[in-house]
C-alpha cells in the first residue's frame, strides 16, 4: 500500500495537494515495471514537500552541486537495482523516497507554458516519482523512455503532454 506523506507551505496556493499527489505517484507507479509497489501487502512510503526556492536551491547545492533553485529534487531511498526485490521484504515498510517542489520556479514554468500551477506541480511530481523508481533522463534514449512514461501518465490522469510545446494546459 502506498503512503504518501505530503507537506505544503503557505506561499503554495490552497490546493488539494494530499489527493493530487496521491494520484500522481499511484498513476506513476502503476505505470511502470513496478506497478506491483502500489498495492503491496507492506507500506511503500513517499514524501512530498512543496517549499520556497530558497529551501530548493539550498538543497540542489548541498546535494547537487548547483548553486539554484530547480524544479524538482527527487531523492531515492532505494537503489534502483533493489527495487524488483522489494516484493520479498519483511520489515513491513519501505521508504521509496522524497520528491522537493520549488514554489517560485514551478508557478514560473506553469506561467511560461499557460498552465495551472497544481497541473504543472502533477506533472514534476509524476517526474519525481519516476526518479524514485530509478529513472533518469542523462543520456538521449533515457530522456526519451521517461518522458514517454511521464506522457502517458500525465495522460492517464487526464492533463497536459509536458513535453508537448503546443499544448496550452489540461
């Protein structure tokens, strides 16, 4: 079972952030090779926190290297190749990660592209998730297969191609 813990500060504008993200990483991981995580006998459990630029480039620096705010941080608890095993733990929980939203450069992106904030914060959710699941987009092919994951999952939920430059929202 899937628990997904979610902390939003104020600058966030009030939203459902608890149902949205609980649809984001549950569509995320249902399609994926590891749809069988988000209905497992034991607690799978996600971290959210949507915060300020500041808290987010702090991070990416001390984590990153890069002195910025970012979109997204995603930090995986699970090595990518121990995730097909975890169908076999024991303990009962298993902690997959923590996703970081940056307020100011997720509402400036959305603006950009003509999109709702909380659409746009769904889809870099969705993203973060797939990171996760040990997902990257370093190389061209593996850009090209996560973005299709995160299409399709975006589609799923019934919002906007995020890497379709035409689409003006959903």
């Amino acid at each position: 079972m899937l628990d997904i813990a979610v902390q939003a500060e104020p600058e966030w504008p009030a939203a459902d952030w608890d149902g949205a993200a609980a649809r984001a990483i549950t569509a995320a991981i249902r399609n994926s090779p590891f749809a069988t995580l988000a209905d497992a006998d034991f607690s799978v459990e996600v971290a959210v926190r949507l915060t300020d630029d500041d808290e987010v480039r702090t991070l990416n620096a001390q984590y990153r290297g890069k002195d910025k705010p970012t979109n997204v941080l995603s930090f995986p608890m699970v090595e990518p190749d121990m995730l097909a095993t975890l169908a076999n733990t024991d303990d009962g929980e298993v902690l997959l990660g923590d996703i970081v939203l940056a307020h100011g450069v997720c509402a400036a992106e959305a603006a950009a592209r003509g999109i709702d904030v909380g659409a746009h914060a769904t889809h870099l959710i969705v993203h973060g998730t797939y990171h996760l699941l040990g997902y990257d987009h370093q190389g061209a092919g593996e850009a090209e297969a996560m973005e299709a994951m995160e299409r399709e999952t975006m589609a799923i939920l019934g919002l906007h191609d995020p890497y379709d430059d035409t689409d003006e929202g959903g």
